[in-house]
C-alpha cells in the first residue's frame, strides 16, 4: 500500500545513470563560467520565466510580459487572482533560498506564502480528498487526508536519510509529493518550486534554471508519465523524464555560454573604451571605429549588457534617445 511508504519505490535505468553523469558534466562547465552568479538581471530574467511557465501550468494565463511588469511594480489589466498569483510567487521564490528543504516547517512556510489570498488554509495539509486533473480529466485520486501528515513525515525522513544522488532524490521528491498531494490547492507549483530548492542546495545554479518552462511545453507528457508512474507504483520514468528536463535547460543555458566566449574579445574592446566614462551608442561607435549599428549591438552592446558588465543610465526606457551607457559599478 502507498499509504504505508517509507522508502519511495524508484528504477534506475542505464538512461538515468548516463543522464546524471551528462548533468554533473555541464554543470561543472557552467558553474565554471559562473555567469549566472555574476548577472543579476538574468537571474531576475530566468526567475520570471520560471514563475510564469509554473502559472501557465496550472492555467494562469497571463504572458511573460504581463508578469514582467507586476514584479516591476506596474499595473496590468487582468484577473485579480491571477495578479495575486504573480505576486505570491515572487515573493516566495525571492526568499527561497533561504529556506531548508529538508524542514516540513519551511515547506509549509513557504506554501502559506505561495497560496495566501487564494485558498482558504494556505499553509495547512489538507483536510479532505482531492485529485489531480488534466484539463477535465482525472489523472490521479490522491492518498486519504488522513495519512498526508504520517505520508510527509515518511518523505522527509527519507530526504535525510537517504543516499540516493541529490539529482535523483529531488525528482523522486518531486513525484512523491505530488502523489500524495498534500495541499487542498497549489501542489504543482509548489512540488516543482521545492524541487528547485533541493537542487540548488546541490549546486547554486539551479537557484536560477528555469526548468519550468521546458516542463510546460511537455506539459501533456509530464501529467501522462505522473500517471503511469501510479499504475506501476514506481517513480522510476518520472525521475528520467525530469532529468530529461534539466538536462535540457542545462543544455541551453551552455550554449549560451558558448555564444558569450565567442564575443569576449568584442565586449573587452568596448570595456576599454568605457573606462570610467559614460557614453552613447554614437559615441561608442565612433571610439570603437564603427559603422554598422547592428553589428555593435548584436556583438558588442547587448552582451555586455547580458553579462552584467555594462548598464544603461536609463533602464526604465531603452528605447529613450538621451541613453547612454556605462560600465557596471561605475
């Protein structure tokens, strides 16, 4: 009986043992360059396409711009519950990090955080039955309430014990918590939030990988393996599948780095030119020896300013024509 689990029954493929060697491989490479530590706004960038692929999962509807502005503090015509979804979720992944994903406390913490203003008792397992759905069909009847507490009692303990590899143990967390489904609303979000934490004790870039925006556009496979994974009770697809996942996001966050050593020389050239100074894209251009407007912003300006070495004076207006430019901290 799932009821009575106290260690989470998982298969390890040869796909599974290859994909964690694959993943720890880009990951040394990445943590490497480091670049997502060093680059504030794209930390912020990947943390609003993270929140709003979680929301889009769960039919929240509005578009990476909408989220944009009301984590930039600007209204937005739209349902109120929707907004206060956004909000809640930036909060929550603002202050993440600091949570310790092996306390029950904190997960609670953070789901009271998550969901206040959207369910009743956000914050507290559930009381009553509940299901999980795929558009309008039943994809998994969850565990009595009342086995939820004994269940994630069950799951912690086996966080902590447990010597599985940290890439492993947070999909079978991430399987388990959604089979047991232990809140009356925002399990989904709120499994795929916590897996981050789990692996951004691991590695500090997952704190910043948008993992959810791949899952989202494998959204009907995702729900279809949660499903099969209940029928076999074995967790085992679900963990290859989400390494899949990460091993995805991963791939795309190198290529860009690999984009970026490319244009190093460039942005050094225009690093040089900055100095201490501030100036303007004509001003630049004209130190730099330039014509081709295109080709400074393509392969001098906007990566610098995509690595966080180089600002604008008025960020709140790109586009305004009294912008100028200078280097980060100056």
């Amino acid at each position: 009986m799932k009821e009575n689990l106290h260690i989470p029954p998982y298969t390890i493929t040869d796909k599974t043992v290859n994909l964690v060697s694959q993943i720890t491989e880009l990951i040394t490479r990445i943590t490497i360059n480091d670049r997502m530590n060093k680059n504030p706004r794209l930390r912020r960038d990947n943390r609003i396409k993270t929140i709003q692929a979680s929301l889009a999962i769960e039919n929240n509807s509005l578009s990476l711009e909408q989220v944009t502005d009301i984590v930039n503090g600007k209204r937005i015509l739209g349902a109120p519950s929707e907004i206060c979804e956004v909000k809640n979720a930036f909060e929550a992944y603002e202050i993440l990090l600091q949570f310790n994903p092996l306390s029950q406390k904190d997960l609670l913490k953070a789901h009271h955080i998550l969901m206040k203003q959207l369910t009743d008792k956000p914050g507290v397992y559930r009381t009553g039955g509940v299901g999980v759905f795929s558009g309008k069909k039943v994809v998994h009847v969850a565990p009595s309430a009342e086995f939820v507490p004994q269940l994630m009692s069950d799951l912690f303990n086996w966080l902590r014990e447990s010597d599985a590899h940290p890439l492993i143990k947070s999909c079978v967390f991430h399987y388990e918590f959604e089979f047991i489904h232990p809140f009356i609303d925002g399990n989904g979000r709120m499994g795929r939030m916590w897996q981050t934490l789990l692996l951004y004790q691991w590695n500090t870039v997952f704190g910043w990988l948008p993992i959810e925006t791949l899952i989202r556009e494998r959204q009907q496979e995702y729900y279809k393996i949660l499903g099969e994974c209940d029928h076999l009770g074995d967790s085992g697809q679900f963990v290859e599948f989400l390494l899949t996942v990460i091993y995805d996001a991963l791939i795309e966050i190198d290529e860009t780095e690999q984009v970026t050593v490319q244009v190093t020389e460039q942005v050094k050239k225009l690093l040089m030119c900055l100095g201490n100074q501030v100036y303007s894209t004509k001003e630049l251009m004209d130190l730099l020896g330039l014509k081709h407007r295109p080709t400074f912003r393509n392969n001098y300006l906007l990566p610098a300013i995509e690595m966080g070495l180089v600002e604008m004076t008025i960020p709140e207006s790109p586009n305004s024509r009294m912008q100028k430019y200078k280097r980060t901290g100056h």
